[in-house]
C-alpha cells in the first residue's frame, strides 16, 4: 500500500476513506455536493492536486449511476434539453483543466475554498438565483463559469443547482438533470486531465480506490433519504462545507 500510495499513511488512509464515503452518503441524500465534501475534505491531508485526482473516476461513476436512475432515455432527452449549457461548460472546463498544472497549490485551495464558502453562504442565507424564462446566452453563461471552476476545482455544482433552481426545474427533474450534466461534465473532466497530467499512473490507483466508498455512501444516503429531514440535513451539510471552505482560504493566505 505504501508503494502503491506514498503519500498514504495508514491513519490516513482510512479517514480518506471515511471521507470518501461522507461525500457519497450526503449527494445519495441531497443529490449533489459530493466533489465539494470530497475535495474540500482531501485538501486537509493531500495536496490539492492529488486531492482533484481523486475526486475525478469517484464522481464519474456516481453521476453516472445518478443520470440512468430513470433510464437511458430520460438521461437522452435531458442532455439535449441542456445541450447549450453541457456545450459551453465541456469548452470551458477543457481550458480551464490545462491550467491546474501551472497554478500554485494556494491558489487552488483558495478558488476551492471561495467557491464553498460563497455557495454556502448564498444557500444559508435563502438568496434565490430567478429567471423568469430561460435563454440561450444565461445557459451558455452560466454553464462556462460552471465548467471553468469545473475545470480547475472540480467542483462545478452551486451554478448548476442555482441555474437550475432559477428556472423553476421540479425536484425530481432537477436531480436527474444535474445527473446528466454531472456524468457529461465529469467525462470531459476525466479526459481533460488526463491531457493536463492530474490523471496519471500515481493518481489514478488513488481516484479508482474512492470508487467503492463514494457509491457505498451513495447507496446508504439513498435508502435513508426518507427519513431524513431534507431541509436541516442540508444546512448541516452548507454549515459543515462553509467552515471547511473557510479552513482551504485560511491555508490558502497563511
């Protein structure tokens, strides 16, 4: 294990893990922020790049088993529903992937850090994004900031849970919509690092063993979404990721 992952201890090991499973569970609950936990929790022990390089195959796999909830077709139907916005995010995060070689750690963990913190804050406070109809230049405009942070972070889900919400998507449409631009948008994110050099032989191990963890969580917040209260879970998940945003800025500036 220790060759295998040199930058794995083994107390390490098991609270990534543990974190790994954490994300899966909250995004079987509320149907995203998986990337947001998983990263955000990462870059606690790892370096940030090593932190995106496993987040990446975790959350192709789950998107993809969160899109096909309701068949191949509802997924067909709604990729082409949101081709403007899946278009202009897939460009963006291609770019935007090619710079997290040549961005210091810092900046990485600050552009994380701020992103949550910022979604957070928005969440908690009730602010809601409205579009009293939508267009093809806010889709196009909001899907390339999504996929820019995409890109660099591997988060791309506050725009597109706010975009979403703006336009007045039903719940059950809106989870499985983010699904598919989620599973689209963690394609290209897998292929465009494996072209800027974050997916390569010493991380990739790493991304495929979250696999199991990620969609265990996944699987258990599924079965008891039911049971939870939605609502108060969430704003426990938005406090929990605003003080772990806050840490990434602190780090970021010590």
């Amino acid at each position: 294990m220790d060759t295998l992952f040199p930058f794995l201890g083994p107390l390490t090991l098991i609270i990534v893990l543990g974190i790994a499973f954490l994300a899966g569970f909250v995004k079987g609950v509320v149907g995203f922020a998986l990337p947001l936990v998983l990263i955000s929790g990462l870059t606690l022990f790892l370096p940030a790049e090593i932190a995106l390089a496993g987040v990446i195959v975790p959350l192709l796999v789950t998107n993809a088993i969160q899109s096909l909830r309701k068949g191949p077709g509802a997924a067909w139907n709604s990729a082409k529903n949101f081709r403007t916005f899946l278009i202009s995010g897939g460009i963006a995060m291609v770019l935007a992937a090619q710079l997290v070689r040549v961005v210091a750690d810092t900046a990485l963990l600050a552009i994380i850090g701020v992103t949550a913190v910022i979604y957070a804050l928005l969440q908690l406070a009730g602010v809601r994004l409205t579009l009293k109809r939508r267009s093809n230049g806010a889709e196009a405009t909001i899907g390339t900031m999504a996929g820019f942070f995409g890109g660099l972070s591997g988060v791309w889900g506050p725009p597109t849970v706010m975009y979403l919400t703006a336009i007045g998507t039903p719940k059950e449409d809106s989870l499985r919509i983010q699904g598919v631009i989620y599973g689209a948008g963690s394609v290209v994110l897998c292929i465009a690092h494996a072209a800027s050099g974050v997916v390569r032989a010493e991380t990739l191990p790493f991304s495929i063993l979250l696999i199991l963890p990620a969609v265990a969580g996944m699987w258990v917040g599924g079965r008891v979404v039911d049971r939870i209260d939605q609502e108060r879970f969430k704003a426990a998940t938005l406090i929990v990721l605003l003080i772990a945003g806050a840490n990434l800025i602190r780090r970021a500036v010590s």
